[in-house]
C-alpha cells in the first residue's frame, strides 16, 4: 500500500432536493484524478483508508460519502427521509455533480463492494468520463446476487440462518407468498417503532458477519456495529437497494456492451461466498478489455486482493500517463 495522504480539501455540495454531499480530496492536486465509490450501500468513506490504495503522488484522489450516510446530509434514518429520492440514478448524478464541481474531465473510478456495483451503472452512464475502472469484490447486485447472500449460503450456515430468518418471522414482517427476506427486513428497519428497527439492524448486523467468515477461522464482529447511528444507516441502505435489485433494470450485465472500449481489472476471491465469483467472470466474459485476477485464498477481500488492487492503480496510471505523452 502507499501513504494515506493526508485530505487537503473537503466540503458538502449540494445536490437535488435538500441533499449536501460530503466529499473529499488528497494526492496531487495535478495527478491523474480517480474517484473511489464506497461499499454497503451505507458503508460511507470511515477513516479513509482507500487513500492508501492510490499513489499520492500520481493520482488527484477524491471520494463521496453517497447520499443518505457518513458525512453526508440528512442520514437516511432522520425522521422525515424520502427513501424515493435514494436510488442508484440519483448517486450517479451525484457523481457527475461532483466531477462538474471539481472540474474534472475524466477520472480512474475505483468501487468496491457495492461500490462495484456503483462504478458499473456510471461507467455504462458516462462512458466517456472514465479513463479506466478497478474493481475489488465485484458485484453488481441482480437479484441471483441478493437471494443468494439473504437465502441461498444459508445452505453453508444453517444455524445463523435460522437466526436471521426466524428474526423476521417472529417480529411479523414475513407476509403470505412473500418468499424474499430482504424484503421481510426492509420492512422492519422502516418500522415506526425505533425497537424494531434496532432489532432488525442487530440481526442483519449479525448475519453479515457470519457470511463474510470464511477464510477467517471464527466469526468477527464488525466494532462499525457497535456505532448504532452506522449501523441502522447501513442496514436501512443495503436492505432498501437490495430489496428493489439496485433499481437497475435491466441488470448490468445485461448491458455490458456500454463498457466496451472501458480498460478495467476485476479483482474477486475465489472464497468470496457472499458474492461467488460468478458474477467477476460473467462480467469479464462481457466486457471485452478487462482483465479478471481471482485470489485463490482470499474471501470478501483481504490483504492479497488489496495489493493487487494498488498494482492495478498504478499500472492504469503507466497506461493514462503514456496515453498523454
């Protein structure tokens, strides 16, 4: 990894309706401009520790809390919070809004997570501002991705499954010929009754950490859970895209051509059960250009998938500055 260069600007922009995106910025001031998009959806920027995936001294870094959590205003959780003005559209216009504000022409957009997902439907959007993509645990939440995170790996995890769903079933949420659980939780974490909300972010909170275990030897607690604030923004964000597949119809996937001509690395463990490698591969299949490298010993990533994906940064990088010489 590089230094995590220190921020040297930050500020909240304006966007529509009465949203202020907190936004960041490191690295050279006159590098090549890249843009990181964060997990969750929720995840939010944390301590910023993508900055260390990125050479301060080659790239102009910048990144967004995405609508709705971290820094961002209003949490998706204030009372009053229209969930309607929260979708994958509206964080795409974000960003554009953002590089406008910065007055960059194109940029490098790093995503992982969901913020894969994220880097996709822009890049498909707005082919012509990116110079190149890099993705680390790829996903691009269709709705095989979701069922098989919120149902299929229960397979893999009987017992916690149990919990996860028994936890909707008891509290009411499951209705008649309702057979998707994501959609059982999200109502829930939209109760009136904030004991019900906080139930169900403990539950969801708890499941997540099961199904990212793999490769570790244990479960561990993710200590954000502890934050009740993350906590219930996170859970809230992920249950509300999950539960409407991302609001991308049709799937990415599906509209893979909108990539071509885009360089890109994916970046996927091979012991990623949450999100199987599938999806890496069936994008790579469809995105001529793109190279896929799959970890054999790594899960949801990991310290070997992150040093591939700083070699990747820096090998754009070679690819951008020799394009402009």
């Amino acid at each position: 990894m590089f230094p995590k260069s220190p921020v040297r600007r930050s500020g909240h922009l304006p966007v529509e309706g009465d949203h202020e995106i907190y936004w960041e910025e490191s690295g050279n001031p006159d590098g090549i401009p890249a843009i990181y998009l964060h997990g969750g959806p929720g995840g939010g920027l944390g301590n910023g520790g993508y900055r260390a995936k990125l050479d301060p001294e080659r790239f102009r870094i910048i990144a967004l809390d995405q609508r709705g959590c971290g820094r961002s205003r209003p949490l998706v959780t204030e009372p009053g919070y229209d969930l309607a003005e929260n979708t994958t559209a509206h964080l795409i216009r974000d960003i554009e809004r953002l590089r406008e504000h910065l007055q960059v022409e194109a940029w490098l957009v790093n995503g992982v997570s969901w913020g894969s997902t994220l880097a996709l439907a822009y890049a498909q959007k707005h082919p012509d501002r990116v110079h190149g993509v890099v993705l680390m645990a790829v996903t691009t939440t269709s709705r095989f991705e979701v069922d098989w995170i919120t149902e299929t790996v229960g397979a893999l995890f009987p017992e916690a499954w149990e919990r996860f769903a028994g936890h909707a079933e008891r509290a009411g949420a499951c209705r008649r010929g309702d057979d998707r659980l994501v959609e059982a939780y999200l109502r829930l974490l939209t109760d009136p009754d904030p004991a019900v909300r906080d139930a169900a972010s403990q539950a969801w909170a708890d499941w997540e950490d099961t199904h990212i275990s793999i490769g570790t030897g244990r479960v561990h607690r993710d200590p954000r859970w502890d934050d009740d604030r993350f906590r219930h923004v996170m859970t809230t964000l992920v249950t509300h895209y999950w539960a409407h597949d991302a609001f991308l119809d049709p799937p990415l996937l599906e509209r893979a051509e909108r990539l071509a001509g885009i360089p890109a690395t994916l970046i996927h463990g091979r012991r990623d059960v949450s999100g199987p490698v599938v999806t890496a591969w069936r994008l790579h299949r469809a995105w001529p250009g793109s190279e896929l490298l799959v970890d054999e010993g790594e899960g949801h990533g990991g310290g070997d998938m992150v040093q591939a994906w700083c070699a990747a940064n820096s090998r754009h990088a070679d690819r951008i500055e020799s394009g402009r010489s």
